[in-house]
C-alpha cells in the first residue's frame, strides 16, 4: 500500500516539477523585460515561496494600445503615423 502511496505521490511532484520548468524556462526565454516586468506586478520569487502573489483578475494583461493617426489634404491621404500609448485598462 506504501508503495502505491509513495508512486502516487512522486507522479504528482514530477508534474508540478515540469510545469514549474517549463514556466521558468518560458520567462527567461522572455528575457530581462519580462522578469522585470513580472517583478514590478509582484510576482517575484518571494511572492510564490509565501504564497502571497496578487489576484489575476485586477487589470488587464495588455501592455500597449496600437492605432493609427491620418491626416488628409484636398481628399488624399497625406500623413500617417502609428501610435502607441501605454495602457492599464481599455
């Protein structure tokens, strides 16, 4: 019965071990923006060793709002520019 309990148990920390590695290995495949990124919405290694990361579902996870800018003359198109502006919400 051990045996089946100690095999149970060893599956389960395996799983939580890639899920955690493949997370750690996306982040730093991210590069030095998104750990930073990551730090400033509190989701630093302190965070997860207390358990204490913030609720996901304040904000949104979108960082930039992208448009467009036109300006016309006489009927023809004579001035484009794309814009982008920091968001927290839409």
């Amino acid at each position: 019965m051990t045996e089946i309990l100690f095999a149970f148990a060893s599956t389960l920390f395996a799983c939580v071990a890639v899920i955690v590695s493949v997370a750690f290995v996306r982040v730093l495949r991210a590069g030095p923006k998104k750990v930073s990124y990551l730090r400033h919405k509190r989701y630093g290694l302190a965070a997860w060793a207390t358990g204490a990361l913030p609720k996901t579902n304040v904000g949104t996870t979108v960082h930039e709002l992208e448009g467009l800018e036109l300006k016309a003359r006489n009927g023809r198109l004579a001035y484009v520019r794309q814009t982008r502006a920091t968001t927290s919400e839409i």
